[in-house]
C-alpha cells in the first residue's frame, strides 16, 4: 500500500477484502479494542457471507481482541509475528480462540 496504513484505513478496507469461502458459514461479532494513538473500538460482523464494520463496543462479540493501534498494524502488514505478540502479551484474546487462530484467513488485503 503506498499511503500510510491506519487503523481507521485498516477498518473500512476490511468488508472488501472479505473471503466469504474461508469463512463459510461462520456468524460473529469481533470486537476490536485498540487502543493509543489512531486506535478505537470496532465491530465486525461476519454474517450470511458478508463483512461489515462499524465504530462501536458490541454487546456479545464471540471474540475480543485488545491491542495498542500500532502494534494491531504491525501485526498486519508482518512487521511482526501474531503468534509472539500473543505471546509477549501485546494482543490480548477474550472469547473463541479458534476464532482467532482462523481470523486473519478470512481476509485478503491488498499489498
């Protein structure tokens, strides 16, 4: 990506980036809780083989990420491992952590 990626960029290239048939028939709010700088709370819906985001806390997201915003982006665009940011305490998971381990194959962003 030539400009700058943000988490607010990030969000709104999300229901485009969408692979319905990784998903399958998977129905689930993720909810994301990034914090610092450009960070925010999202909600994203994966439901009848669609994607949709939107600026708010769910109630009952299946999945709760929380993260600082600037390691989220790095997480994305491979500057870092998802796996040892786990590990290192940098993303935090609260829910379906089969979701989790699945989630980033569910989208293909542009390079």
């Amino acid at each position: 990506m030539s400009e700058q990626l943000t988490i607010e960029k990030l969000m709104s290239l999300m229901p485009k980036a969408f692979v319905p048939e990784k998903a399958g028939d998977l129905e689930a709010v993720i909810q994301f809780n990034l914090s610092g700088e450009g960070g925010g709370n999202w909600a994203v819906t994966i439901s009848e083989g669609s994607c949709s985001v939107s600026r708010e806390v769910a109630e009952n997201p299946k999945l709760t990420l929380s993260a600082l915003a600037s390691d989220y982006l790095d997480i994305i665009t491979g500057k870092v491992n998802a796996m040892s940011a786990f590990a290192e305490g940098k993303v935090k998971l609260k829910g379906d952590l089969a979701l989790a381990m699945k989630l980033m194959t569910f989208f293909k962003l542009p390079a």
